[in-house]
C-alpha cells in the first residue's frame, strides 16, 4: 500500500498523509497535489517518505516526473527541525522558491549537461595558491573535508576557489559558493562570471520570486550548476563536487530574524558531509570557534601570509577620543582626512547601543557577573547587562573607581557626515548605509562614484566595509572603536577586531596605506594585536576567556525568547521556562528583558542556556514549548549570535 508523508510550507511541525496510487522510492522528494483542510482545498505539499497506513485517508496526486528536493535536502529539512528546532513546515517554506508551491501544473525538469568553455586563463598560482590547490583538489567530488583558508584581503583566495570549482566543473560537477551579500561585491561576480560565462546561477534578496525560481530551476537542471549566493543559497538542488564559504565568520550566515533559525557556514559543512565533498572556508579573520577547530585539527588549516601583490598591510594608529573637544573627529583623523587622497570611515553599526566610558579611570563600565560591557538605556536612567539582567542606576556611577564622570558613546552616520562638511568644506562627502541605499541600483551608484574618484570621503556603516577593492582609498578610519563593541555579548570583541582589521584593510590596495582607529580606551589590550595584524594572537587570547565562561566554541548557546503583546504574560511564561531549567540542574543566564525589549509593540524576554548536547536539548524544549501552551511565541534560536 502506498501510503506517504506529505509535507506543506505551513507553520505546523507536522507530515500529513495520503494514498497515493503506484507511489515508489522514486516519488520522494516530487510535489504533489493533495486536498487539504476542511474544505479540502487542492494544495501543493512534496512527498517527503512512506507513512504507515491509515484509516479514512485521502488520496493526493503526484505532480512531477523529478523530484524538487534530493535526499541531502531532505535529510538537512530533519536536521533543521532536529537542530535548530524549526517546524518541518516552516523549513521546506525556507528552502524552496515560493512558486513551486504556487504553479499546480507539472514543471518540466529536465536534466541537462552544462556546456562550459573556459572564458578566461587561470592565473599562474603563487606557490601557496599551488599549495592549497593540490592539497583539496583530489577531495572534488570524491571525500569530505573541512578546510580553512586564513589570510588576508588580496592573498588570492578567491583565486583558489576559481580553480577548485573549475576542477569541479571539469569532472561534471557544480559547486556552492556562499558569500555574505553580493549585492555588495559585485566585482566578485564579474570575477565568477568572466571566469565561468553563464553556468553561474547568482543568488541574492533582491531577485523577484520569478527570478528566483527560473535560477533554482536552472540550478536543478543542471544547466547552471555553479551557485553564487547568500546563506540560503546553501539550499539549492545542484550537484555539488565543492562548497564554499568565504569571509566564513560573517554573521549575515546566521538567519535569526525568521525560522529556520540557521547558520549557512555550519550547514554547509554538514552538506559536504553528507555529499562527501570538501568544504572550503575562507577569511582574513575566521571566527574564533572556525579558528579553534582549525588548530584543533578539526578543519584542515591553510594559512597565506601575504598579499599576491605584496603590498604592505596598511598601518594602524591609535586616536584617543579622551582629549577630543568634539568627540567625533581627533585632530589626527583630521589631519589625516585633509589630505588629497581617498578615505573611508566606519560609523558604528548599532546606532542604539551605547556604551559607558568612565572618564576618571578610562574603562568601559563592565557587568561584575560576565565578562560584558553595559549597555546604557537612557529612557530609565539605568546601565544593564542584558545576559544575566544586572543593573545600575547611572548616578551609581563607575564599577571600578566610584566616579559618576561617564560618557555615552555613540554617533550616528548624518550626525559625522554634517560635522565634516562643516569642518573640510571643499571635500565630496557620501554617507553609505542602509537609510540611503534602499533604492534600487543606489548601491551601485554609491560604489562607482567611489571607483571613479568623485567622491573624497565615505561615511559608512559595516556595509562599506565588506565591500571589495577601491584602489584609491588610502585612508580608512573607525570612528569610534567602543562603539563597535556595542552589542554587549560574549561575540562583542571578536565582531569588532573583525571588523576593525577589514575596514583597515580597505585602504592602500595599490601602495601602503593608513588605518586611524578612534577610542576612548587606548589601553585595551586588543589593540596591541591589531597594530600588528595579529589576529591569531587575539584568538587565542580570546579562546581562555571562552573556555573559562564555557562559550562557543566550548558550548553551545541556545537562546530562548519569549514575545507577547503582554508584558507580565510574557515575563511569566520566562520565568516558567527558568524555574522549569532550573528543576532539572540545566544551565542558563537569565531570565531578563532583551536589550530592544519592545519590538512592533510585543514585549520581550529571553534567557540563554549553555549546552553540550544541542539536538537533545532542543528535544526537551520544543517538548515543554508543545505541551505547555504558552501565552506568548516562544523561540528558539540555537548557536544564536543576536542577543538584542
Ligand atoms: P583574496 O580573495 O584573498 O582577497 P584574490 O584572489 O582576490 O585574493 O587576489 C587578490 C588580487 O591578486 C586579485 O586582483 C587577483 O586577481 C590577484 N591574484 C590572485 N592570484 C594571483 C596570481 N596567482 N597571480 C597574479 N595575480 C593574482
Ligand atoms: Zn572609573
Ligand atoms: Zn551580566
């Protein structure tokens, strides 16, 4: 009998099941068309498996002669609900173009052969370049491994990737590659497309559901076989022989606004896995944890030195913001923003968190229960740790010295750009964040002006600094380094040397430049390890510090939020799911207000548990979240990184 499980894009954690006439193993995976609800409406579910039989069934029809999900896909929908704790529904919903659940008629995919004539010369690898090549390339298509490629901007990473995957491509294979957002790399494309011609599918948020579709279709043909794209680009049906993931640390990877709440870095490497390929992760700055299992032995560990072109890294000084009368500008960014050539500066990226200096003993007003800095929230008058939920009042003053001499730091992107064309008159100034490039193609038009030289001075957010070579910056500045630090969590430090290192990596492509960076605490440590570019002196400075608080990589966090338009219901229902922790000795900070503790009128709270074991964890709390009914959404974000 042929029964089967049929799974809808809905938010419901569940398979439905239907009689479906002549159904095989080669049916898994294929669309099918089944009557639904009361009204038995026709809807569009895929088959993921064979069911036991039941009574009362209705029959479904099958749609398509090839199925839309393979078994990597339909085994990584298991691994999203048994990980992440998304609903099955929900992570179909997030897999699959929104048309396949649209279009009831059957669609045609027909498997076809990529044609692929080489459109432009490798170049001569560099005798690292040949280094890494040999050692991954016999892994294509044959074996899974992790490898980790660190260096900096410029060393010929992507070279490498281009020469993989064209090994890839040369025994029949396609490849993923996972970039943070090629909306703002478009070179990077130019550099796939010149190298690969018109097998290349790209993947953005900015397609429409059509585009998207007739590319994954493409994908699935195998007419395209070569993915470029975000996070969810991990999802698409090609015959991989390669993955890879570059600037591997990059949170935009990790999906935490919608369910399925996952990383698109950790799942490829679970996809490789699976299709036993190797996985290829590139950064100049990997994440500490991606770090740690490289020097572990976990991930094979490459690491180029220096750049192709051998062009020094930029310089970094240091600029005390203490002695600044504005606060924004020093004297020495000034001096430096005079001069003829290009520069950039990085705005923090967080305009609503602002951090506490003490002006008496130069510290940034830590939390005495973690390793944190407080986040100031100025409508109570109260400095807060949004980890365990301490509190001060501000006139309670600094931890350290007892002095009430604090300053608040934060400057948003107008408030800079309206202060420098003030003070450098005769300069082209242009502010690039998420407020003025909304428009379609305003990104671009930003970045060519750049490119052109019609612009002297970019104010941005972190936006700019993900953003590829423009030869002519010789200057890059971060405002304030304490800003940085803003999101106020245990990935707090490791973000804002990331980020420090990249945007002074923006300037001086062509000939060395010049990095300024702005701080209220000249003497915090860190900084010793970013003059010298010394980042692996940071990790592992950084990994005690985890180790000591088991954080990721020596745990990991699962965080739980609760969200109700009530305040005290949904405090309650937290202060449930802890005192229910609690009863069973499991580990966890909290419970308190998240730091935005409002959002679109629904209040917030959450606490966050620390574990070894996630998949059994997240057993027990999709349990409790089931049987328990709350008033409020509660969410689970597994291996979470937003903590506001
Ligand atoms: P990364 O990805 O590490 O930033 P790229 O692969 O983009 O590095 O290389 C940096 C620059 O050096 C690019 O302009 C690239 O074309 C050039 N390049 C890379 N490899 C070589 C090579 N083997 N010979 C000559 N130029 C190279
Ligand atoms: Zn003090
Ligand atoms: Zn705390």
């Amino acid at each position: 009998m042929a029964f089967v499980s049929v799974l809808f894009p809905l938010a419901v954690d569940q398979t439905f099941t239907y009689y479906i006439e002549g159904f095989d193993g080669n049916d898994i995976g294929k669309r099918v068309l089944a009557p639904f609800g009361k009204n038995n409406r026709q809807k569009i579910g895929i088959a993921i498996g064979t069911a036991s039989e039941i009574d009362n069934y209705k029959e479904a029809a099958i749609l398509d002669k090839s199925p839309v999900l393979n078994k990597t896909l339909i085994d990584l929908l298991e691994f999203l609900h048994s990980y992440y704790g998304s609903g099955i529904g929900m992570a179909v919903k997030g897999m699959l173009p929104k048309r396949l659940f649209e279009i009831k008629e059957q669609i045609c995919i027909e498997e076809h052969d990529f044609c692929y004539h080489k459109q432009s010369e490798n170049l001569l690898s560099t005798e690292e370049q040949y280094y890494i090549i040999n050692s991954i390339k016999d892994d294509i298509a044959k074996r899974f491994s992790s490898n980790l490629i660190m260096g900096v901007t410029g060393s010929g990473k992507t070279e490498i990737y281009l020469q993989l995957i064209e090994h890839a491509v040369e025994a029949g294979y396609g490849a993923i590659v996972l970039v943070p957002e090629i909306t703002l790399t478009p070179q990077l494309e130019e550099r796939f497309v010149s190298r690969f011609g018109d097998i290349i599918s790209v993947f953005h948020s900015r397609l429409t559901p059509l585009q998207k579709f007739n590319r994954w279709l493409n994908v699935r043909t195998g007419r395209a076989p070569i993915v470029l794209g975000a996070r969810s680009a991990i999802f698409v049906p090609a015959k991989t022989g390669i993955i890879v993931v570059d600037e591997e640390q990059d949170s935009s990877y990790k999906q935490s606004d919608m369910m399925p709440h996952y990383n698109g870095r950790d799942i490829a490497i679970l996809r490789a896995k699976m299709e036993k390929i190797p996985v290829v992760l590139g950064s100049a700055t990997p994440s500490v944890s991606t770090y740690y299992n490289a020097k572990t032995g976990k991930f094979r560990f490459f690491k180029i030195e220096k750049r192709v072109k051998e062009t020094p890294l930029p310089k970094i000084y240091l600029a005390d913001l203490n002695n600044c009368r504005t606060g924004i500008i020093s004297e020495k960014l000034l001096a430096a923003l005079e001069q003829k050539s290009q520069s950039l500066i990085l705005v923090n990226r967080r305009g609503f968190a602002k951090n506490a200096v003490c002006l008496d003993c130069d510290s940034l007003i830590e939390c005495p229960n973690c390793s944190v800095t407080l986040c100031y929230h100025k409508k109570d008058g109260q400095l807060k740790c949004h980890w365990c939920g301490y509190k001060q009042k501000i006139d309670t003053g600094c931890r350290k010295c007892g002095s009430s001499n604090l300053k608040f730091i934060g400057t948003g992107t107008e408030k800079v750009e309206a202060y420098i064309k003030e003070v450098l008159p005769d300069k082209v100034i242009e502010r690039f964040d998420s407020d003025n490039t909304k428009k379609k193609g305003s990104y671009q038009k930003i970045l060519n002006r750049l490119r052109d030289g019609e612009i002297d001075i970019i104010i941005g957010t972190q936006m700019l600094a993900k953003g590829h070579d423009y030869p002519g910056i010789m200057l890059s500045a971060i405002l304030s380094y304490e800003s940085l630090l803003a999101g106020a969590d245990y990935l707090s430090s490791e973000n804002a040397i990331q980020l420090a290192l990249q945007v002074s990596g923006r300037a001086g492509r062509m000939s060395q430049g010049k990095s300024i960076i702005q701080t209220y605490n000249i003497h915090n440590p860190d900084f010793i390890d970013i003059i010298r570019h010394d980042y692996v002196s940071f990790c592992e400075k950084e990994l005690v510090i985890r180790k000591k608080h088991l954080y990721p990589p020596f745990s990991h966090l699962i965080r739980m939020i609760s969200v109700n338009p009530k305040q005290i219901e949904g405090k309650r229902d937290m202060q449930y799911i802890a005192s229910w922790l609690s009863d069973r000795n499991i580990e966890f900070l909290g419970p308190s207000e998240c730091l935005i503790s409002k959002i679109r009128n629904k209040f917030r709270f959450h606490l966050i548990i620390k574990t070894n074991n996630v998949k059994s964890s997240v057993c027990f709390l999709r349990n409790l979240v089931e049987n328990k009914k709350f008033d409020s959404r509660i969410i689970i974000d597994v291996d979470a990184i937003d903590f506001f």
